[in-house]
C-alpha cells in the first residue's frame, strides 16, 4: 500500500489526533502520555495551517498514519526557530517513512523562513535520535533526568539544525 505524504487539512484533523494518541500512548516516545483534547488539537492543526507552518501528514488507504509538524517558538526573540515533533504509527515504522517525512518538512521549513529547527528527544528512543543525525540535527544539549514516568527518569537530548 503506497503512503502519500500531504500538508495536513482540516479533514486530517481526527485522523492526525487519533495517530498522535497511539504513539502518545506507547509512553515511550513522546511529551504527551495522551493526545491532548480534540478541541485542543483542532485548534493547533488550524492555526497551523492559519499561519502556514509547515505540518505533513502520511497516508495510507485514506488514513493518517503518520505526521511531522514544525512550529514557530513564541516569544519574537525566538521566533526564528521552529519546533519539529513526529511520529508514525508502530506497523509503519522502519520503512522509510519517517525520513521522507522529515525531509519533506525540513525543506517546508526553510522556505517558511524558518533559520534553525529545534527538537528534544528522549535519551532512550535511539531509532528518532539516529534519523535525525542523518538529516543533519546536531545534539546541542543534555537535559539530565528531564523526564520521569513511572519513577523511572531519562535525560533529554536537545537538538537542532541551521539553515
Ligand atoms: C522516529 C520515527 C519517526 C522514525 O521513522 P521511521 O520511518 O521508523 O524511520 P525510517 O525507516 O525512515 O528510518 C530512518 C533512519 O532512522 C534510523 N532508524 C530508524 N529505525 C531505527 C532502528 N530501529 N535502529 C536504528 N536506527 C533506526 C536509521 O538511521 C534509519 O535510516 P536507515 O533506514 O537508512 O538505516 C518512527 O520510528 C516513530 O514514529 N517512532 C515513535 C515516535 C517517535 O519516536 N517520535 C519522535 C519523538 S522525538
């Protein structure tokens, strides 16, 4: 089954929830341990595609199964940074999917005019730390025992790459 890789729209937007709670639920991977609301959601995908930060969705047989999105950090002293985040859903993993998705918004992001992306990564997820080295990201920092769940703490490593 091909997977098309598209700017999200609104009729992505459930979808793109639904996706970001399985991963979120995995507890392994992202900030959230859960999707935020769907309001909550309906809201960052629309003031998204408002302002035109870059925000990729992959689809296979008409379902969002994966996403990429990088927004702009809110303060003006800042705001030439974006803030990328990503994530596939399991069955979909390790098949290139990610690095097209990635690439694909890097180069989304630097014609938003965007001069440096930003993310963080937890120590542990060594499949998104390696993608993201090929594709340029240099390790910037360390956030010792940044995270903890369930009593069990991991450093955060905090990344970017210049345009
Ligand atoms: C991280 C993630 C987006 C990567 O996407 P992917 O489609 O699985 O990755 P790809 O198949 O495109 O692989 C790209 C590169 O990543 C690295 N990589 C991916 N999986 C890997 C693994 N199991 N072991 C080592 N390196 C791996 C490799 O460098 C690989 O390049 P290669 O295939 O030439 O060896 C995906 O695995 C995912 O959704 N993980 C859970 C959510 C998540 O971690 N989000 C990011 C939070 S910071």
């Amino acid at each position: 089954m091909p997977v098309d890789i598209v700017p999200i729209e609104e009729n992505h937007i459930d979808g793109f929830h639904r996706t970001l709670d399985i991963v979120a639920r995995e507890r392994r991977y992202l900030a959230f341990l859960e999707a935020p609301p769907i309001e909550t959601t309906r809201a960052f995908v629309r003031d998204n595609i408002k302002r035109g930060y870059p925000q990729l969705v992959a689809i296979s047989a008409g379902e969002v199964i994966g996403w990429c999105d990088v927004t702009a950090k809110p303060r003006p002293i800042y705001g030439h940074g974006g803030v990328l985040g990503m994530g596939l859903l399991p069955q979909f993993r390790r098949r290139g999917i990610g690095n097209d998705l990635i690439r694909r918004s890097l180069i989304a992001a630097k014609a938003f005019g965007f001069h440096r992306v930003e993310l963080t990564v937890r120590e542990r997820n060594s499949n998104a730390l390696e993608l993201y080295k090929k594709v340029g990201f240099e390790i910037e920092g360390v956030q010792r025992d940044a995270v903890q769940i369930d009593g069990v703490y991991e450093n955060l490593i905090l990344m970017a790459v210049l345009f």
